[in-house]
C-alpha cells in the first residue's frame, strides 16, 4: 500500500459524529485484540474526546445515543456515508463507552462492535494495536519536533453531514512521550499530550494524528531513501490552544492556531478500561 492509499484508508473508517444535543465531532475506528479471562477477543471502537459526547460530565452521563455517519455499502457496490444511530447502553443498562481516567485527558472510547458485526456492511477496514506509537516506535522511526503530521477530520464548515472527511496538514511542536504543562484563561494543568501546529477547528476534534507517510527518512542520523513509513497513529486532536495577547485597547486570551492532541499511549489506557 502506498502512502496516498494508506492515508485514505484512515479516511475510510473516520467519521463524522452528532451527539444528543445536536453537536458535532470526529471519531475513527480501531480494531484491537483484547484479552478477557484469559481470551482473545476482537473488538471494534470508535475512539474520539469527551466533550465530543459533552463538555460536562453529568451530561455525557444522561446521554442516551449518538448518530455516527460511517461508510455503508449500498446494494450496487458503492459506499456511502449514512447516518446509524448508537445506542449508549448495553442491554444490561451499562454504558458503551469509556472516558479516559484522568478528568483532564479528552479522551473516550466507543464500543461499536455489536454495530459492526450485526451489519457487516459498515466499513470496518481497521487498524489494530500495532500502529499506536509507542516509545519503540518513536525511537525507531526517529519521530521528532518539526516532524509532518496529517489529520483527518469534519470541522464544521458548512457542508453535509455525508460529507467525506478533511485532511489537513502540520507539524509537531514538542515532543512525543512528555507531559506539557499548560496556563490559559482556564487555570493551569499538565497532560500527557503534544502541540501540533495547526488549529483544531470545531468539528475536528476527535480527528486520528498521523505521522504523515513519506518514502524515505532520516533515522538516527542516516537516510533511508528505500523506507516507506506508514501513517502510524500519533494521538487524537482534541482543542486548539490559546495565547495571551496585549495590545493598546486589548490585553486577553485568543486562539493560537496551535492544536492539543493526546498521544496514543491515552487511547490505549482507555481501550483497557474494557479488560476485565
């Protein structure tokens, strides 16, 4: 697979999604074996941030469904985009989804499967655990500040909700695998995340980070014109960041076209919630 297909990939199981209240994010699909009382299972979630469902927690606590709007297959062999209702409960009356641990990661994670696998006419083309960048991943692949990222997501521009999705392009602003400590208007905190330069615009947030594919790489001083290096999964974009600005008749917070995304080590602890 080359690049551009792999890239498009990614965009095949990323889709727009709408919450009870009528607002709107990104969410992608993975597909990862997890291991319940000793057996391997495969399932399928839809990863995306908190506030996607709601900013508040006793909200997204009442939320009853969300509407996804991923590839079906239509009868003449095409795909399109439709609308699926997701019901947040499971039979038991116990919630589908998980939100990452730590009240300041915006992370959350959908249990699709049932979804999926009572129509298998969904695109369900998803990557499994082995393109969440770790440590290993970042030290072998050399990822790095400066280093190209593309995001795929719905920002709220007006278009159709069947829509395909945006890519967008930027770069890492710090490094992966540390924590960043953050000030704003909103108090201060420190959160396992990176910047990436470009703004994550309403609608986009819950959008895959990807290393952007390239053909040849300089690791660890040498250059591997012969690599191809995959879109691994850098973290999921979550809010832009702001930057305090003062001028004569002016002096506050105002957005900084630079965006938060937590790395993929969040998604992973989330996922986990599910073991056991």
């Amino acid at each position: 697979m080359n690049p551009q297909e792999a890239l498009e990939a990614w965009a095949r199981i990323t889709m727009l999604i709408e919450n009870d209240w009528g607002e709107k994010g990104t969410g992608f699909l993975v597909k990862p074996a997890i291991n319940v009382n000793g057996s391997s299972y495969i399932k399928f979630f839809l990863v995306s941030c908190k506030h996607v469902l709601n900013r508040d927690a006793k909200l997204r606590e009442q939320a009853e469904e969300i509407t996804i709007y991923p590839l079906v297959r239509q009868s003449s062999g095409s795909m399109q985009r439709e609308p699926i209702s997701l019901n947040l409960r499971y039979e038991d009356g116990s919630q589908v989804w998980r939100g990452h641990p730590d009240p300041d990661v915006d992370v959350i994670v959908f249990d699709v499967t049932d979804l999926i696998i009572n129509d298998m006419r969904t695109e369900h083309g998803a990557p499994g655990l082995e393109v969440f960048v770790s440590g290993e991943w970042i030290k072998r692949l050399g990822i790095t500040t400066n280093d190209a990222v593309t995001t795929i997501g719905f920002p709220d521009m007006g278009r159709s909700e069947t829509s395909d999705p945006v890519f967008r392009s930027g770069t890492i602003s710090t490094s992966l695998g540390k924590r960043i400590e953050f000030q704003n208007e909103k108090g201060g905190c420190a959160l396992r995340a990176f910047v990436v330069d470009g703004e994550a615009i309403p609608g986009s947030s819950g959008s895959p980070v990807l290393l952007k594919p390239t053909v040849g790489r300089v690791i660890s001083g040498r250059n591997y014109f012969g690599m191809s290096v995959p879109p691994v999964l850098l973290g999921v974009l979550a809010e832009t960041t702001y930057a305090k600005v003062e001028y004569e008749s002016f002096s506050g917070w105002t957005y900084s076209r630079m965006g938060i995304a937590f790395d993929a080590d969040t998604i992973l602890d989330t996922i986990k919630l599910y073991v056991g």
